[in-house]
C-alpha cells in the first residue's frame, strides 16, 4: 500500500514539474522544454478568460459588421438571392435564423444612416477586442502595455484592416467574377488575366487573413527590438489554418449533431455564435503565444552560441 502511494505521488510530481516547472529550469532546445514554456506561457495570459473577453466584444461587433456589409450590396446592384445563398453556406442554421429578419429589412430598404451605425458599432465595439487581445499579446512576451492612447489607436487601426479584410473575404468567393469584371475593364487587363483571377479568388481570403494576422503579431507586442517578420509567421499560419479547420468543423457538428434550439429556444442562434466567437479569440491568443515561445527559443539559441564562440 504504501509502495503503491509512493508510486502515485512520484507519477504527480512528474506531471506537476512537466506542467508547472521553474521557468528558469526550462531547456527550450528540447522538444520537452519548448512544451513547457507554451504551457507556462498559456497559463500566465489566461487565454481562457481573455478570449471571453473578446468573444463578448466581437459579438457586439457582429451586428453592426453585418449591416454594414449588407447595406452596402443593395448600392452594388447584387441580387439578395445571392447574398441569402452566400450567408446560409457559411453559417448554421440557427444563426441565420437568427439574423434573417434583420437582413430582410436591410435589403429592401436602402439606408444610409444604417451604414453610419454600422461602420460605428463595428469600430467601436471591435476595438475593445483588439485591446484585449493587446494585452494578452504583451503578457506573451513579458512585457508591459504601452499608453492608453497608443494602444487605443493601435486597435483602431487593425480593427479597420480586419473590417476591411472580413468584407472581403465575405465577399469575393461570391462576387469575385463581378468583381473582376469591373476591375479588369477599368485596366484593360487581357481575359487570360481574368481566368487566372476567378481561379485565385477563392485563396485570397485565407490568404488575407493570414496577412492581417502577420501585421497582429508584428506590430501589437511592445517587445524591443521590434519583432521580425520571419518569427511571427509560424503562428499567423497556425491561426489561419487552425481558424479554417475549427470554423468547418463547428459548423458540421452544428449542423449534425447538436441541436440548440431544441435544448435553448430562440437563444440558440446566439448561443452557437458565442460559442464561435470563443473559439476564434483562443486561436488568436494562442497564435501569439506560440510565437512568444518560440521567440524565446531563437534568443536562447542565439545566447547560446555567442558563448560557444567566446569560450572558443
């Protein structure tokens, strides 16, 4: 009995130094030691906390990115046909339910103020997120915050560029070909251009994402030196592919296996976007992270071999 507990407590503490070791003693030249300091790291930024908190900012967020997107289709004299068929692709059912009756209205009716409030909301509320992620970023790397104005300014500016890049990731593998039709008559591009264009349509959101990600990454951690591009694009791949998979396989489960309303009404819709929106703020911190950690590792390495060369 006593060998056994013995056995038992020497099982945990090998668990408990893996996932809570002295950070100091962390090797990050071994696979293990690169895996403990993510771990670290992942604990120190909270990411689940502060992936609620930019959940709940992207959720007021939605609403107004949603009319600002499609206020803006009734001006570019697109079919709402097209625009039901795009949304019902990429959402699940109980969050298009959710939102139809608001697209109804938006569509009929051309409003301007609606794009006011809409580009607004979506500034406003966004920014608040971005803030969030700021500042779990800057945990990430162990360092402190910059101002309150510049980092305010800082999330406006990527929330702009992520507004921009949502619209047209929303809309190009849809109305890529009206698209290319009015940009490649403006510059008089031969068609052959056009054939390479309505086959690389449908890439270019990924890889947009990916971009505004690079630019997150990059520029949103106050580390000095400022950060190489080369050591922040691992994690902006990691969040772009991951993003994708987890956005597809959320919306097969979804549409499978789980049935919210059933379980919670008319909440339903919302619930399953709260759900999505969390998700996406976990890959967005966590892409940061991974990038923390292996930006340790490059320095560690690079440590490592100037004392190689001054004890040569």
């Amino acid at each position: 009995m006593e060998k056994k507990k013995a056995s038992i407590q020497t099982a945990v503490g090998v668990v408990k130094s893996f996932v809570s070791p002295e950070e100091d003693a962390v090797d990050l030249m071994t696979s293990k030691g690169f895996m403990q300091d993510l771990i670290l790291r992942i604990q120190r930024v909270d990411i689940s906390a502060l992936a609620a908190q930019l959940a709940y900012f992207f959720l007021l967020s939605f609403f107004p990115l949603l009319i600002f997107l499609v206020t803006l289709l009734p001006y570019l004299n697109l079919e709402t046909t097209q625009v039901y068929s795009f949304l019902v692709n990429i959402m699940p059912d109980e969050v298009y339910r959710l939102i139809e009756n608001t697209l109804n209205e938006i569509l009929t009716i051309r409003n301007s103020s609606l794009l006011s409030i809409g580009v607004l909301g979506t500034i406003w509320s966004a920014s608040k997120g971005i803030n969030a992620l700021i500042r779990a970023l800057n945990k990430a790397y162990d360092t402190e915050t910059r101002g309150s104005i510049l980092d305010r300014g800082l999330s406006l500016v990527f929330t702009i560029a992520f507004v921009i890049v949502i619209a047209v990731a929303l809309l190009l593998p849809v109305f890529g070909q009206q698209v290319g039709h009015f940009l490649f008559s403006i510059v008089g591009i031969e068609e052959q251009f056009e054939i390479i264009w309505h086959r690389m349509r449908w890439s270019m959101p990924p890889l947009l994402i990916f971009i505004v990600l690079m630019g997150i990454y990059r520029f949103v951690p106050n580390t000095n030196p400022r950060l190489k591009l080369m050591r922040v694009w691992p994690g902006a791949l990691f969040s772009t592919l991951a993003w994708l998979a987890a956005t597809y396989v959320f919306s097969f489960y979804i549409s499978n296996f789980a049935n919210y309303s059933a379980t919670y009404g008319s909440i339903g819709g919302v619930i399953i976007l709260m759900l999505w929106l969390y998700f996406t703020g976990i890959i967005l911190i966590f892409g940061g992270v991974l990038n923390a950690t292996m930006q340790k590792k490059a320095l560690q390495k690079e440590r490592i071999k100037q004392n190689t060369l001054a004890n040569s």
